[in-house]
C-alpha cells in the first residue's frame, strides 16, 4: 500500500491518520491478579468475587505469580524487554464498578519495555508496529444500566481480573493497518496461550488513539476511543473520528484531547470525558506491594519454552511444504487451523491439503459457525480424501462430491467412494473405445482439433459426459492426443 493511498482528502487538501493502540489482554488464568477468586465467564452477578476484590477493610492483595509468568511470555513473545525490576502503582479514579477508589497498575516501572510486531496487509505487504511497554494491571467490575429504570446495578466478578495492557507506538497510518495490527497481536497472544482472545467476552479490547495532521507535519491533539472490541468496530471508529476531526480543523476549529465512545449502532463516536493526563491520576506507588524482582534465570527458561510462533511457522511452512508465503499465512493466522493442517498434511500433497483446508472446509465451517478445531471431519479424513485423488481413484470433480458426502455424515472418503461407486473410470481400453467411437462419429470436430489442439476440451467433455464425470481426466487427455495427434 503507498502512503499517498493512505491518505485522506479534505476539503482543503490531504490529511493523514496516526493511530496508536493500547490493548487490553486478560490474562489466561485461574484465579485474578491479587487474590484466589476464580476467573471466568457466565457467572452469575457476584458469584466471582472475594474481600480483596470487594475492597474491605484490612483486606491486602497478594500477587498471582503466574500472572506475572503469563506477562513475561507475552513480552518475550513480542521481541520486548523484559525489565528484571517492575513496580506496582495506585491509578486513583473513582467509578462505582472500582471498588477500591484507585486502580492497581503500573506505571513509571512497567514489567515489559520496547518490542515490535511485523504485521502483514491484505496486499502481502508488511509494515513493522513498535510497542512502547506491557504493564499489567486489575480490571473493574462491570456497571449495569438496563436492569432497573430507576437503578444502575454493579456486579464485581470482573473487578481484579488480571490485564496485560499493551501499549504500541503511533506507527499506524490507516483503519487497516490497526485492524491487522490488533489481528497479528492477537495471534501471537493465542499462541503463547496468554490470552484466549475473545472479543465477544470482552477478553481482548483496543482503546484507539487517533489523531489527523497535514502530510509531514507534527503529530496532531489525540482523541482516545475506548474499549473496541471488534476489527470491524475499529475500522469504522477510526474512519468515523478522522472525518469528525478533519471537518473541525478544516473549518478552523480545535481538536480537544478526550476520551469518547463508539456507538456501532450509530457508527459514530461521542464524546465520554474530557482526556486526563497521568497527573490527573494521582499515580504513586502501592504501599502493600513491594517490587517486583525477577530472576534472570527463571525468565531464560520462560523463553525457552515458548512454542513456535506466528512469523516463525509461516517461515517453515513455506519451506517445509512448498507453500506460498500467502497460503502459508492463512493456515498459520489460527493455531487451530495450523495444527489441523499439519495433521493432514503428513506423508500427502502439501499444497492439495492446503487447497481443501483453506477453501472446501473453510467455508463449510464458517457456514456453520463450527470453529476447526470441532470440525466434523478429522484431519486424517481430509488426508484420506487427498490420497484417493493422488492415487487417481477419484478425479478432483468426484472429490467435491465425496466432500460433502463426509460433511453430511456418510462416512469415511473410501467408504463414500466405494459405496456410492464413484471410483474413476481408469480403464485405458474402456476409455480408448469411447474416444474411437467418439472420433468416429464427430468427424469435423477431430479435424478441428488436428487444427487447433485447443478445441481438445470439447471430446474431454464428451468422454466426461459419458462416463458420468468418472473418467481419469489425465488418461482421457493423453488418449485423445495420441488418437488426433494433437
């Protein structure tokens, strides 16, 4: 992509979008931040939610170790640096659904410094995103405003939840771009299994900074959108806060450091609160915590147990497999799905698994909102299929239709085949009498081919036609060439 297509025009002339994301991450584990409380989703109000959580008196939080494991992982899984000395802050706000009257989190010391992202665009190009820190911090309850009319309810079972917030650098210049950027992230995450990346639940949200300035001028006055939790939602927010921006400057206003909403309904952005800065927060260190020191020891052997990533995978699968860099990056955008892909791919035609995991079984899947990983047919099944059309007792027609057989329930691919008889005609005797016969009696067609051999494709439909599509397409060709001398 140019960064002339990146930009937007205006009125008045081009302007150009920088956009800087903060994600919020749960962390993936048992219990929360500073207490035992257990985490997870559809409890009933308050059901999740000890006296730590609930901020009573003498009540002191305990750090969760792994927590800190998790945010190491993730840190290291991002190239970043992990800083040996970190300190937990008070972030003094007040909200109904904050317990406390202050957020635990970290700020002057986090626990993750500078990393960086290689993120890929639709068109197979890359573009690098610098993250500026990991910190990790507790979440709020939640406030409930459509219970009661006359009454907002709090329910705390999120209140203390463990979060990694991962702060990038403004290095994003279009809605794409951040969509693919959260994408990549997210990924990454699920692979280390540090954040199950639920956007529905909430479990991986981006507050977006947008800003709008003249091509090569300083950075312009940011508005943070908050809690977007979808890429779609983060393309429309940008798109919709770049043109609100732009109409305001071009006719001679200012744009107001702030906090705003986006409505998805609307598909626009309102304003929520005029934007603190950290001052505003009262931030100082929390008494009851001492730092947090680790030992380097103990986070080599994180990093040597991390699994193979994203970047890593899609590198081996192109010279492992004879993949295309493009194939090779949508089979590895899920582990799921490279993991499953593998599985049939052993021993087999890797490009040919590739083609039936990508296309016939991926949209058969998101036809049916079924995830890969409780695919009806096995990965082995898939690889079944693949060696009867490498064996030539289907053609590659037959296997479309022994395909939807499997996913209908009927069986295993050589039990289909058998049963409904759909083995290809290989028989080069049967064959070759059909062509003679054909030859025969279609005399100015043969001619035609003998003048131009590619008006063959008129017998090979011929021969399909008659054989019911069961012909060895490859033995029909070479037996049409032979017979014409085409």
């Amino acid at each position: 992509m140019s960064e002339a297509s990146k930009l937007i025009e205006g009125r008045t002339g081009p302007w150009e979008i920088v956009l800087g994301l903060e994600v919020h991450a749960q962390v993936a584990s048992q219990a929360k931040l500073f207490s035992g409380a257990a985490v997870g989703f559809g409890a009933g109000p308050n059901a999740q939610v000890s006296l730590v959580d609930a901020a009573m008196p003498g009540m002191l939080p305990v750090l969760n170790g792994f927590c800190v494991e998790q945010a190491v992982r993730t840190g290291l899984g991002l190239g970043a640096q992990i800083n040996l000395t970190s300190r937990f802050d008070r972030k003094n706000y007040f909200y109904p659904d904050l317990p406390q009257g202050y957020q635990i989190s970290q700020f002057k010391d986090p626990i993750v410094g500078e990393g960086e992202v290689l993120v890929e665009r639709d068109d197979g190009t890359s573009f690098t995103v610098g993250i500026e820190r990991l910190h990790l911090e507790q979440d709020a309850g939640k406030s409930l405003h459509d219970q009661d009319p006359d009454s907002t309810f709090v329910d705390l079972n999120r209140s203390g939840t463990a979060l990694m917030e991962i702060v990038s650098r403004p290095d994003m210049r279009s809605s794409e771009e951040a969509a693919a950027y959260v994408k990549k992230l997210r990924t990454i995450l699920i692979y280390l299994g540090t954040c199950d990346g639920d956007m529905e639940k909430g479990n991986l949200r981006a507050d977006v900074n947008v800003s709008v300035r003249r091509p090569g001028e300083g950075l312009g006055t940011r508005c943070e959108i908050k809690n977007v939790n979808s890429y779609r939602f983060i393309q429309q927010a940008i798109e919709y806060e770049a043109r609100r921006q732009i109409e305001i400057l071009e006719d001679g206003g200012h744009i107001h450091q702030e906090t705003r909403l986006f409505d998805p309904v609307k598909g626009e952005t309102r304003s929520m609160r005029s934007k603190e800065d950290a001052n505003d927060y009262r931030y100082f260190p929390d008494p009851d915590l001492l730092p947090l020191v680790l030992d380097p020891a103990w986070v080599k052997a994180i990093e040597a147990s991390l699994p193979e990533l994203p970047d890593a995978k899609k590198a081996r699968f192109q010279e492992q497999y004879g993949l295309t860099a493009y194939d090779a990056g949508v089979l590895i955008s899920e582990q799921a799905r490279a993991d499953y892909y593998e599985a049939a791919a052993a021993g087999r035609d890797a490009k040919l698994v590739a083609n039936w995991v990508t296309n016939d079984l991926a949209a058969r899947l998101t036809a049916a909102g079924t995830p890969i990983a409780e695919s009806p047919i096995a990965p082995d099944e898939i690889a079944e299929l693949v060696a009867l059309i490498e064996e030539g007792v289907i053609s590659s027609k037959i296997a479309k239709d022994v395909f939807e057989r499997m996913w209908a329930g009927d069986g295993r691919p050589r039990a289909v085949v058998e049963a409904q008889g759909l083995q290809q005609v290989s028989d080069t005797g049967a064959l070759e009498a059909l062509v003679e016969q054909l030859i025969a009696e279609n005399p100015g067609q043969a001619a035609a081919v003998r003048e131009k051999p590619q008006a063959i494709g008129w017998f090979v439909g011929q021969v399909m036609k008659a054989t019911g599509g069961k012909a060895n397409p490859a033995a029909v060709n070479q037996i049409l060439r032979s017979k014409l001398g085409a």
